[in-house]
C-alpha cells in the first residue's frame, strides 16, 4: 500500500509575505484603537442615541458623527 505524500508545488506564503501581512494587521488594528481611544476620549453624556434622545439635536462625540449623524 502506498502513502500519500504531500505535493511539493504547492503555494506557500514566504516568511517575507507573512512579515508583510503582520505588519499590515499591525498597522490595521493601531489605526481602529486610535479611532476607538478618540471615540471613548470625547463621549458626551448629552449626545444622543439609539436607547435616549439626549439634551441637544447635535452630535459632540468625534466617533461617528461624520458618518452617521449630520446636523
């Protein structure tokens, strides 16, 4: 009976490639925590939400208000 054996021409990714892709997870997730600490750094109490309508009509949070809330 004969054993299977693994083919030699398959793609592999080179330890320069996974280097690469590290450093581009790396700067991907640094970037999404900064946006987070700045989104965490200005919350307001009276901005408003899903759950309460808040104070005041406008957006003071730097998080999401460009995206979603336009005044």
């Amino acid at each position: 009976m004969t054993q299977a054996t693994r083919n030699k021409s398959s793609a592999t990714l080179t330890p320069r490639l996974l280097r690469l892709l590290r450093e581009a997870a790396l700067y991907v997730l640094g970037a999404i925590s900064i946006y987070i600490l700045i989104a965490l750094w200005t919350f307001s109490v009276s901005d408003p939400s899903w759950s309460h309508l808040g104070s005041s009509n406008t957006v003071a949070n730097t998080g999401m208000s460009p995206i979603f809330f336009r005044s």
